[in-house]
C-alpha cells in the first residue's frame, strides 16, 4: 500500500497562517454563496423540505410543548438520553412560541450555516495535512452539494449537528497537533463536551481514550489533563443528576432496549413499541412517552435479558454485528428511512430500494451499488489505517491514529448495541469519509498510471 505518499511530499512546507487564514475567508464567501443559492433552489424551486413529522413526533425529544412550557423542569425530568437537543429545541420553541412552521424554518437554517461550517472546516484541515489548494477547495465545495448534506439539512434531528461538532473537534486535534497550543486542546475537549451531552454514543469512555491518546501524542502537560479532567466531568453530568433524580447513572435510559435489538434471538416483551402498550402510553407525544420513568426499570430488565441472549450465543452475535457492519457501510448517509418532502426531486443516484415486511423488518436486497459503496468505504477504512501507520510526519500519524481510534470506538459501539438506523449514525463521520475518499481517489490514479506505462 501506498496510501501514506499520496500528495504529502511537501507537507513538511508551513503554511503561513495570515495566508491561511485569508484564503479561508475566500472559501467562507464561495461556500456561503454555492449553499444558500443551491439550498433556495432545492427548497423553492424543488420544494425539498423538512417533514414537519419528525418534530412533531420524533423519540429523541420530549413534546415541544412541554419544553417550551417549562424548559428547565423538563429536562431536570430527562433521562431517556442526554439534554442538550431538547434545551436547544425547548430555546427553538421559545423563540417560536412553539410554532412549528418557525421552529422547522429556524433550525433548517441553522444547519444550513452548519453545511458552511462543516465545508470550511474540511477545507482547513486539508490545507493543513497537504499543499495542494485545488484539492482542498474541490473537496469543500463537493461536500456541500453531496445528498447526504441536503438530506439532513431537512432532517430535523441532531444528525447534522453531531457530524459538524465532530469536524470541528477534529480540526481541532490538528491544530493542537500543528501549533502545540493547549487552547486547541481546550477546544477539541468542548467539542467533545458537547458531542457527549447531545448523544450517548459519545460516552466518557470515548473522550477518555480519544483524549487520552491525543494527550499521549501532543503531551500531556498538568494544564492539559485538567482540561481532559474537567471534560470527563462535564460529560457525566447528566449521569449524575439521572443518579440523584432517578437512582439510574447513565445518560440514557435505552440502552437494554438498544441491545435487545441486536440480540441474535428475539427478547420477548423488549421493544419500544411494547413498552409504549404495556404501559398504556399509546397517544402519548412518543418522546415523551419513552422518558417515563417506569422506562427505567424496564429497560434495566430487557438488558439483563438481552446479554443473557447473547451469551448463550455469542458467534451469532458476531456474526451478526458483521452484517450490520457490511450493511451500514454499503449504503450512502442519506439512504435513510425517512427522507424529506419532495426528496425523489433532487438529482442524484436513486436511494438503494427498501422493502418493510408485515413484521416490520426491513429488507435492503443486494445490488451493484451497494457494492461499489462497500468496496469504497472499506478503502477509505483502509487509507485511515495506512495513513495512521505510515504518513510520512509524525504530526500526520498521530493525526490520523486519533481519528483512527474515534472511527474503530464510535462504528464499534454503534453496531454492537444498535440494529437500525446505522446510516443516520455514520453520518456523523461523513466529513471524516469524504476527505478519505479523495486518498482512495488519487491512490487509484496513481496505480492507473504506472500500470499504464508498463
């Protein structure tokens, strides 16, 4: 493999920071103007919005007028899962007066200004990890028009939030890693944060390593492991209050129902929608409904007899957790179950066909494609260990071992306590995948002509 010396000879050039930072607002001004134009088109001449479904009966949050009604009391009473979604919805909902058409308005244009966000900083790190301008600007401006970017613009959920604090978190690490400058550090460690109180697969555990291992890498000065400290602290927070609140010390009260989806053996009685029957909660707002309490305990039981399953079968569960792998990793972020209004309008490769059967399992037949997605996801997976393991600097390879490790934790724990919804969770990593496709790209180009010249 070769992947280390694709157009990284002159990476050991410093890049002057005024330039940088006078060609980032270049790309900041060309990005804003390709977003909002292609964004106004897709949303008034293809009508591509929102479903206003997803906020008003989505699990991941509370009913929004209960959180616009008494924001503080509702997520004193959250346990389902960590509250920094519902406050930023409960604030949306104020500003709103929890009307929904503002409410979807004003969050569609948040993430739009995520999109930039999120583009810019693919551009940075480029030009930081390599010299060529050309790429880094290609690369930003492609990442904005992919359909996945569109598509969760108008998903109204945190996916886009995390994938865009998850890029900043990352560039932030190379930073730390260019500069030695512990306020880097500071930064990536409240990204962390904030990742953490927004969803549970980014769990102390994951900031413990991921931070720990960039500490190991850039220095772990006493300032620096106070801040690793603090952010540790914060990300339980929420464990904590669920401790005193609820006698639960965990961010989220789903995890048994989670696990009892990847049980290779159905668990009786363990599913969301029977929790939601057994304990007449039918009717109820479905956010709200799956935040009783008597969730807890429940959901404690169905993950006691969930391992049990798993255990008994172990092999099975492997075998299983390969699928949902290969699955997750042959389908595109936006190949998604619930795709924006008028989505079938915007020009792109037709989503792979889904097929729900009358037990509600979920059939994704084999094609082509699918393929060719495996084969260019497992390379990118490929080009990231190669990359962590022989970039040619040793800023480079501690870079790229982080993300490393962030990728193996996050798809880990993803698909070993998750069944579903595996493709809104990978994009998350989005930003990450596409840099990397572009090391498969010139890799293949590269191989292309030397074996033409043979």
């Amino acid at each position: 493999m070769a992947f280390a010396q694709i157009n990284t000879s002159r990476n050991s050039a410093v890049l002057p920071h005024g330039r940088l930072i006078r060609e980032t607002l270049v790309v900041v001004f060309i990005l804003a103007a390709l977003v909002t134009s292609t964004r106004l088109m897709a949303a008034y001449g293809l009508q591509i919005l929102p479903d206003p479904v997803h906020l008003e009966t989505a699990y991941q949050h509370l009913s929004i007028r209960q959180l616009h009604d008494d924001l503080s009391g509702a997520l004193l009473n959250l346990h389902s899962q960590p509250p920094l979604w519902n406050f930023f919805l409960g604030v949306v909902a104020k500003a709103c007066a929890a009307e929904a058409p503002c409410m979807i308005q004003l969050i569609w244009q948040v993430h739009v200004v995520l999109t930039v966000a999120t583009a810019t900083t693919l551009y940075v790190s480029l030009r930081l990890l390599t010299c060529s301008i050309r790429m880094a600007v290609l690369l930003a401006l492609s990442y904005a028009l992919t359909p996945a970017a569109f598509y969760y613009e108008n998903f109204i959920q945190y996916a886009h939030v995390t994938a865009a604090f998850f890029s900043f978190s990352s560039l932030a690490a190379l930073l730390l890693l260019k500069t030695g400058k512990s306020r880097y550090f500071a930064l990536f460690c409240a990204f962390l944060a904030i990742l953490s109180l927004i969803w549970t697969l980014f769990h102390p555990i994951y900031i413990l390593l991921v931070g720990g291992l960039l500490l190991a890498k850039a220095g772990a000065t006493p300032l620096r492991v106070s801040i690793l400290a603090l952010t540790l602290a914060v990300a339980l927070l929420p464990s904590v209050k669920n401790k005193m609140v609820f006698g639960m010390f965990s961010s989220g009260s789903w995890l048994g129902l989670n696990v009892s989806q990847v049980a290779p053996s159905p668990v009786e009685g363990c599913s969301f929608k029977t929790f939601a029957e057994t304990h007449d909660l039918i009717g109820v707002h479905i956010g709200t409904a799956l935040n009783n309490p008597r969730m807890i305990p429940y959901s404690k039981d169905c993950l006691k007899r969930s391992l049990d399953v798993i255990s008994d079968q172990p092999l099975a569960y492997i075998g299983d957790a390969v699928v949902r792998t290969a699955t997750s990793l042959s389908l595109w972020p936006n190949e998604y179950l619930f795709p924006p209004l008028n989505w079938d309008r915007l020009p792109k490769i037709p989503d792979t066909y889904r097929e729900l059967t009358a037990d509600n399992l979920i059939i994704i037949p084999p094609s082509l494609s699918r393929f060719l997605t495996l084969a260019l996801n497992l390379f990118a997976l490929i080009a990231l260990a190669e990359l962590a393991r022989r970039a040619p600097t040793q800023t480079q390879r501690a870079f790229f071992q982080v993300m490393l490790l962030s990728v193996v934790l996050f798809l880990g724990l993803a698909h070993a306590v998750n069944g579903p919804e595996q493709e809104r969770m990978r994009y998350t990593l989005h930003p990450l995948f596409w840099g990397l496709y572009s090391v498969v790209a010139i890799e293949a180009v590269v191989r292309l002509r030397r074996w033409s010249k043979r």
